[in-house]
C-alpha cells in the first residue's frame, strides 16, 4: 500500500498543492514551509484525525472556511481515491471512491500508517502511560479482543472506584459488591497481561533486528514488563489470577500501572542512554510496529519519518534509508547528508513549491 498523490486545499500552510509520490520521499526545505503538514496531510486521511491536534479545525488554513484534502493510493495494482471535507463549523465529510463513508470503522484499517517525529522519544524518555498508550494500541491493531478486555477492564474499574467513593460519603461500605467488580478486575487483568506478555515475546526480536540495523552494531535491546505479576508469563490464566489476587492485596492497582523498561547491557536505557541511543530505539520500535503489523495484516504501512536524520551519525542515516520497508516519507531541512545512493533512490520535494 502507497499513496501516489495528495492534493491539498487550504490546508495547514497550503492553499493550493498537488504532491506526487514515490517508494522512498525526502521532503526538504527551511523550517516553517510545510513539510511536517504534508507527513499530516497523508496522516489524517488515512486516520481521519490530525497527528499534532485534537481541534480538527486547527487544520484548517487561517484564511479560509473550510479544507479538503485528497489522496490517490494505490493497493497491488487498484487505485483507491479518498477525500475529506472539513469545514470550520467542525462538520466533515469523507469519501472514498466518490460515495460518501458514513462509518470510519468500516475503512479505518485498511490504509495504515505510523508517524515518527522528535515527540515520539517520550515512548523511552517519558512516563509509563506513554509507553502503555504504545503498547496498548498495537496490540489492539493486531488483535481487536485485546482492545475489548482492555475497555471492560477500565468500565469495571470506574464503577468500583465510584461506588467506593459514593459510598464513603454515605459512610457504608458495601464489601461485597466492591468483591464482585475486584472478582471482574482480576479476570479481565489476568487476561490483558498474558496478551501483554505474549505479544513482548514476538515483538522483542524484530526490535532487536531493527536496532542493530540502524546502530551498525550487534547490542541487544531487553524489554522488560514491570510488573509484580510478570514472572507468571508461562502460566496459566489461573496462576495469573491467582498472582493479581495476591499481589491485590499488597496494593498492586492493576495493569494500568504497570511499566515496560528498556535494558541495553543490563543498562536502563531511560537513565543511561544516550541521545542517539534513545533515537535509534525508537526508530527500531517505530519499524518493529510496522513489520508486526505487515504480518498480521498483509499490508506494509506507509511510514512518516518527520526529523527523523537529526542526532544520527551518516552511518546510522545509511542504514536507516537502505532497507526496504514499504513506502518511507523523510522530512529534512538540507540533504547534503544524506547517501547518494538514497538520493538517486528518492522522490525529491523542495519547499516551498510554488502552486
């Protein structure tokens, strides 16, 4: 899956502008041109949501009322065209080849992409909610049930707390209602956990794979489930019950408080990593999301590398660009540093374009 061509219609920074695309884009050009709008532009129409807003509107360009954005994809040969309206009252109209889509469920999976920019280094740098918002929303890509237990298991968990704090007030306490939803909680958790873990065991090598690519050298990454109950990984649902039900009563709140911790040399990457170290980790989980997600659905996700070459040695840049991923988008503001090779390779859009 690729896209071949966006138009952009009072978008961002873009009042009239047509892109056409090849296997490997360098976008290039000073800063505050519009590169990342583009990486933004392909983002939105595949995900129906702005990467860097929640205000739809702000898509918007200043000037204007409204924003239309359209992209032509091409899947094994079949071109697929998509539209979105956007209008500044907030309404939105999408369209795929020409009638209108009334449910993004139904479409929302087919064009997949990932985006990587300066940001996504809070997955190793940040806090754990971070690295569990990642991990959460893979797993639930390649395995929709994950995404069910995990939302029983945070209904569940909200009325419990809520009783408890109703009834505080009230100063009654009903036990044994507070038992029936911890009985639900650890019955959804022990299952969210052995998802978690079983879905580490898979992902961890292609980290490892991608990691060694782009650093040139053969450092093994350790990803680690902080957690009191992860030592029950190879048990049964039923062990794993019976952990949470112990450590439950030790304090442990769950698995919406449990961590994943990245190890270089027994090393915490968080704490003694550096920059370049921390880049090429999260480049190498960017692309291990890809390629997981290539397996379970057959199709390679278009991938938006935005800033991506900065803190990187040449070599690690070589390395980055010479594999063969799919559909790569790479922002930058000079491309004297980049390989020759990758060069030739590459679509070459300079900003500003004139429209």
């Amino acid at each position: 899956m690729k896209i071949v061509e966006l138009r952009l219609c009072n978008f961002r920074n873009f009042k009239e502008q047509q892109f056409f695309f090849g296997n490997i884009n360098v976008i290039f050009g000073k800063n505050a041109q519009g590169k990342t709008n583009i990486l933004e532009a392909i983002y939105y129409l595949c995900n129906f949501r702005p990467v860097k807003t929640t205000k739809e509107i702000e898509v918007i360009n200043f000037d204007s009322d409204f924003s239309y954005i359209k992209g032509i994809f091409e899947d094994n040969g079949d071109l697929i065209d998509r539209e979105i309206f956007l209008n500044r009252d907030g309404t939105k109209k999408i369209k795929e080849m020409g009638f209108e889509i009334k449910k993004v469920k139904d479409i929302s999976s087919r064009i997949r992409t990932i985006f990587f920019s300066p940001d996504n280094l809070s997955l190793v740098k940040g806090s754990p909610s971070v690295r569990r918002r990642f991990f959460d929303s893979l797993i639930s890509e390649i395995k929709p049930a994950y995404y069910n237990y995990l939302k029983d298991y945070f209904r569940v968990l909200m009325q419990k707390n809520k009783l408890i704090k109703n009834q505080d007030r009230k100063f009654f306490y009903n036990r044994e209602l507070v038992e029936v939803f911890n009985d639900k909680i650890i019955d959804f958790s022990s299952v969210i956990v052995k998802m978690r873990l079983a879905f580490l065991k898979k992902f961890i090598p292609f980290v490892n794979e991608f990691y060694a690519d782009f650093s040139g050298n053969n450092t093994l990454i350790d990803l680690k489930y902080n957690s009191p109950i992860a030592e029950v990984g190879e048990f049964s649902i039923d062990d794993i019950k019976l952990k949470i039900k112990e450590e439950m009563k030790r304090g442990y709140q769950g698995p919406h408080t449990d961590d994943y911790i990245f190890l270089s040399g027994g090393r915490e990457i968080k704490r003694y990593g550096s920059q370049g170290e921390i880049r090429t980790l999260v480049l190498g989980l960017i692309f291990s999301r890809g390629k997981i997600i290539y397996e379970y659905a057959g199709k390679r996700p278009i991938i938006l590398l935005d800033d991506v070459l900065y803190e990187l040695d040449y070599n690690r840049r070589e390395n980055l660009l010479k594999g063969d991923y799919g559909q790569l988008f790479i922002t930058a503001t000079d491309i004297k540093n980049l390989p020759d090779e990758i060069l030739k390779r590459a679509s070459l859009i300079c900003l500003p374009k004139e429209g």
